[in-house]
C-alpha cells in the first residue's frame, strides 16, 4: 500500500486514480459503487495514510484488507484496469446475495458496504481495547471513520392530533431515500421538500400517545440535527405498480455545487449546510437486465469522468446532468 507521500509524489507527475474495475459477471453495480467510494477525499486520504494502517496493526479483517488494497491499486497501481475480485469475495461471505453472477441494487450494495466496513472497524477496536475497557468497565467507542464521515442524524417531531404532545424520535442514516414527486420533470430540492414536509398517520398508521393512553391520528415531521460530510441520496425510481416494479424515467435536476441543506436542519449553522456534487451512480434500462455506471469528479484535475466498468471517458459538466442518476454523492465544502 502506498504511503500520503507517495500518492502526493504520483500526483505531480501523473493523473492517478483513472483507473476501470473489471465485469466479474453482472457487477456492474459493484464496480459503479466502488469507484464512487474510492474517490471520497477524507476516505482516500485515511486508507492510503499510516493512520488506517495505525487503526487496524496487525489486525487482518478479510474485507478492511481487501478494501484497503483495492483502493491503492485504483490510486497507486500501474495497471488501466484491476479486478475487485478479492474485496466481492470478502463481502460475499458475509452477504451472501452477492455471490451470485446476477444483476443486484447498486444502493442495497453500497449500504452492505458501509454497513461491513463499519462493523470491521469497531471489531478491530474491540480486539485491541476490548481486555483493557473491560478491565477498567469503559467502553470501546462505535464510531469509525465510516459513521465519522457518512452519518447524519434525524429528527422525527411527532405531535398528537387530539392532545398536541410532541415528542422527538432521533433516527440515524447514511443514505436518504428520496420520493420523486413527478413522473415528468423535478428538482432534486423538490424531491428534498417531498421527503421532509409534513404527514399525517392515520388509522393503520396511528402512533400510541403516552399521554391520551390510545392510539391517536398524530402530525410527522422530520429535519436534520446532524449533517454528514458525505451525503448520499437514493432516488426512488423503482415502484411497485400492482405486482409489477416500474421504473421511473423522471429528469431530476441536481446541482452541481452548492446545494443548500438548510431549509431542512435544526439547530445547524447556515455554513454547515452547504454541499457540492462530487460522484454518482446511473441506471440505465429496467432493474433486472440494466446496466450502472458512474460519474465522478478526479481528485487532481476537478474534471468529470465516467466509469463503465473497465472503460473510463473524461466527460464534460454538462453531460453529469442525466435523467438515469440514481445515486447522488454530496461533499462538504469543508472537504475540498
């Protein structure tokens, strides 16, 4: 694995990270996830530092390492295409839905991914303090560089209809699942707007008021308390239709810098709020014999690539705009 150093030296010389993931076999949407995630800058700088290898010493947790090496062969290796085929083979034995050789959801996938890099971290943890906070009754912390960079937090304001008590029901994300409100044309706020304005829940719905004692018709409302540096948005475009799934074809403008966050935080300041595009992932034809791909933004140069597996095509801003975007990943601006 190549050192900061290293990759700074590689940097002045050449372009890195241009480099495409081979097709294992229907993976198309593993591969569009991957190259989104190996460009995040605060997660390329922690795996390619001493600090990721500090974390894990001599812990070698089959995925951490798997991860780990794919990303410095996609950064820091010669070839124009690597295969990702130990890191599928790691995560496969935990999940084992992706063994097979069938086309899977690309953001079913990247919450996989998350999920197992987070979980190998904490157990990394515990192995290395676990003897030591049991002997002192501490606790070793949950957190990782995953939560510490992708983890936002709700707030859900629930108010009974009858008694108007409120209470607040704190829920976590590292992906926001967003409704499209048209099968035409929409914005990526309109979408935002959708998701965060205000529900009613009613009959099957009710929630049960601790102060009325009975289930009552009650008030929903949700906002951000913690906005994550990297922020990813699904876009709901597969619905059920009877028992058919469709696909929605809907053109979602999305901007490419300075999203504003703030009509759907609390308690944030206005600067935390700002976010610009920097990947993301595309769908194109029908969920089960579709194809994905991703664009994203290089590190060095700021222009914008697409990633079809192992083919990789500089493209030019306007072109980032598609009505097949399906996954959208939004960076700080403290991050750039």
């Amino acid at each position: 694995m190549c050192s900061g150093k290293e990759l700074m030296e590689k940097m002045t010389s050449q372009c890195p990270g241009l480099t495409g993931l081979m097709n294992l076999g229907n993976t198309c949407y593993m591969n569009a996830i991957l190259q989104c995630l190996c460009s995040v800058p605060p997660l390329l700088e922690y795996f390619l530092s001493d600090k990721y290898k500090a974390d894990i010493q001599q812990d070698n947790d089959e995925s951490l390492t798997a991860f780990g090496s794919l990303m410095c062969s996609l950064w820091c290796g010669e070839s124009d295409c690597v295969s990702p085929a130990g890191f599928h083979s790691a995560l496969a034995r935990r999940y084992p839905t992706f063994s097979n050789s069938t086309q899977e959801d690309a953001q079913e996938f990247l919450i996989c991914v998350l999920n197992e890099l987070h979980e190998a971290f904490i157990k990394s943890s515990k192995r290395r303090y676990g003897a030591e906070a049991e002997a002192s009754r501490g606790n070793v912390s949950e957190t990782s560089i995953i939560t510490q960079l992708f983890e936002g937090q709700l707030s859900y304001n629930i108010t009974c209809l009858k008694c108007e008590t409120t209470i607040h029901r704190p829920e976590s994300f590292t992906v926001l699942s967003l409704p499209i409100p048209s099968k035409k044309a929409c914005s990526l706020q309109d979408c935002l707007r959708c998701f965060f304005q205000q529900d009613t829940l009613t009959r099957n719905n009710q929630v049960h008021c601790f102060c009325c004692g009975t289930k009552q018709d009650a008030a929903v409302k949700g906002t951000i308390t913690k906005a994550p540096q990297i922020i990813i948005f699904h876009l709901k475009r597969f619905e059920w239709q009877g028992t058919r799934k469709r696909k929605l074809l809907t053109n979602i403008y999305y901007p490419l810098s300075n999203l504003d966050l703030s009509p759907y935080t609390s308690s944030l300041p206005c600067q935390d709020t700002w976010y610009s595009l920097w990947a993301s992932v595309n769908h194109a034809g029908l969920l089960d014999d579709g194809h994905y791909t991703a664009f994203r933004k290089h590190l060095v140069t700021k222009n914008w690539y697409r990633f079809d597996d192992a083919e990789i095509t500089k493209i030019p801003d306007s072109s980032v705009q598609t009505n097949t975007a399906y996954l959208l990943f939004y960076i700080h601006q403290s991050c750039l």
